[in-house]
C-alpha cells in the first residue's frame, strides 16, 4: 500500500517557517515526506534537511519522495524526542528551524494491519514503531482497570471511560481482546444506544489507547526544551497538535518560554534571573481554512502554533 498523507496546514507551516535557502531545518515528524518536500524546494544547495520518523514505512516512503532532494537530506530513523542526541552526532547543535506535523497518519490509519483504525476487524497493535515491545493488544489485556479507566478518561476525554474499562476487564477475564473488532464491540456495549449517535463510539477510547501505547504525550512534553534551545536566533519551531492536550503542552510550553519568570507579582523588578527565551508568533493558533476542511475532512481539529528564538544579546 502507497503511503499516503495529507500534508495539513503546509502553506501556513511552510510561511511560518521563514526559511532561509542555506539553513539547516528538521521535519521531526516525517511522514511521507509531504512538508519536508515543501521545505527543500525552497532550499540552496548550502541548505540542509534532517528528517526524523520512528515508523519504517514512513521512512521508505519519504526517502523515495525526497530522493530528487538527496544532497541535502539526512533522513533518520528515530523518535524526535532523541532529536538533539541524534544531530549532535552528526555534529549539528543549532538549526534554523523545526516542524512537527503530530498524531497519526492517513497510511497509519488506513493500513489495516496496523491496528488503528475501528473502522476494520483487525490484530490490536496501534504501535507507529514496530521495534518497541509494548502494543494496544498488551495494554488492553495487561492494564489494571484503574489504569484502563486513567487512560480512557484523559487521553480520550471519554465520559463513559469507567464502563469501557470494567467492561474491558470482563471480557478479558474469559479470553484475551485480539482484535479491534473485538474491542469495538465491548466499547459499543458499553456506551447507552441513545449516546452513540455523534461519531463513531470508538473514536475516542481508540484515540486514548493509541497515545498510552506510542507514549506521545510524555515525548512531546519531554521534548520541547530540547527544540527550543536547538534554534539559532530567530529561528523558528513550528507545531501542528490534533488533540486537546496536545495543544495545551504546546501553548503551556511557548508561554514558558517567552515568560519564564517566576517571581511573586507584588516584586518591583524580576530577581529570579530567569531570561526569555523568544516570542510566540502565534498569540492564537492558526487552523485549517474552509477549503482545507473542504478537501481534507480529518484536518478538521488540527492547530499550527509557532515560537520563534530570540536574538542573542
């Protein structure tokens, strides 16, 4: 199967980016490789492209996409979250700009065998690196139901979170959830008939099992430093988040960043030493227009935000 992906907000990331043709950007999260194209066509020949992506497929596809770029393009097979250790071993510790186009991709979803999608009866995986132990599989029959019910709750913002894991566990107990057909229907039984009616009743436990299982949230949070101080001045780190927490870490990170101070309101002067790192460019976040939406339906929750670095004194 072609890997196929929507490349979300391009135009707006691509403007947001303010490349310079000899800088050096990385696309943390590659893909197909649809952003990092749009990247390279407006590079020189001095410019350079560090791509990094953890799923093998991804990896194939976007090195065949930016092959006629292949002087300028160093494609890694890694999760962003080792983004500084992995630049740093090709001598790289400041870059002009970074993008993270976040969650999971249509070629994730739309690939069977890859166990993300509740639209097709297939093994439980959800894994976007296949290398890693841990799958949806191990966590839905593993988990303790407090645990369950956590994950459930906040990564799927589900209501009915405390059914859909006691019912999980009871099912469990006669024999192990294979697949996502099997999954699907505990979650259905779970839900009341008259609940069921605004979306698929998956979508959201799905959602919350794949993030538990790819542990996005922690390498997003636990990463955002680390990119931040990898810019050159006036460098840019530019995000495209899906999901409501996501979002929040982004914004929480950025209004970190630019106002790091931490001393009482009532002091006359800041004494806690603690310096701007740069400014938010995106005081609020820039999202799909009506013809994106239009052309591609699941852009629909997607935010682009961006802090740029700040000059060195």
């Amino acid at each position: 199967m072609e890997f196929q992906h929507y490349s979300v907000l391009l135009q707006e990331t691509i403007e947001a980016l303010n490349i310079q043709p000899d800088g050096v950007y990385v696309d943390g999260t590659l893909g197909g490789g649809g952003h990092a194209a749009a990247v390279c066509e407006r590079l020189s020949d001095q410019g350079r492209l560090y791509g990094f992506d953890q799923d093998g497929d991804a990896i194939e596809a976007a090195t065949e996409r930016l092959s006629p770029y292949q002087n300028q393009v160093t494609i890694l097979r890694s999760n962003f979250r080792y983004m500084r250790d992995r630049l740093a071993e090709k001598g790289i510790c400041r870059v002009d700009g970074i993008l993270l186009d976040l969650g999971v991709s249509s070629f994730q979803l739309d690939t069977p065998g890859r166990g993300f999608s509740y639209k097709e009866d297939t093994p439980l995986d959800m894994r976007m690196d296949d290398r890693q132990e841990l799958s949806a599989k191990e966590i839905v029959n593993t988990y303790p139901e407090m645990e369950l019910y956590r994950i459930i709750r906040d990564y799927g913002e589900e209501q009915f979170a405390k059914n859909i894991a006691k019912h999980i566990c009871m099912e469990r107990a006669t024999a192990p959830i294979e697949t996502t057909g099997q999954l699907n229907e505990i979650i259905r039984a779970s839900i009341p008939a008259k609940m069921r009616v605004n979306g698929h009743p998956s979508k959201k436990t799905f959602q919350a099992i794949r993030i538990e299982c790819n542990h996005e949230l922690d390498v997003l949070r636990d990463s955002m430093d680390d990119m931040i101080d990898l810019l050159n001045p006036n460098g840019r780190l530019c995000i495209i988040t899906f999901h409501s927490l996501e979002d929040r870490i982004v914004k929480s990170a950025f209004r970190k960043a630019e106002s790091p101070c931490i001393c009482p309101p009532e002091f006359p002067v800041c004494t806690c030493g603690r310096v701007s790192k740069g400014k938010v460019i995106t005081k609020k976040p820039i999202q799909p227009s009506e013809r994106e939406l239009k052309d591609n339906k699941r852009s629909k929750s997607a935010k682009l935000r961006v802090f740029e670095k700040a000059q060195e004194v």
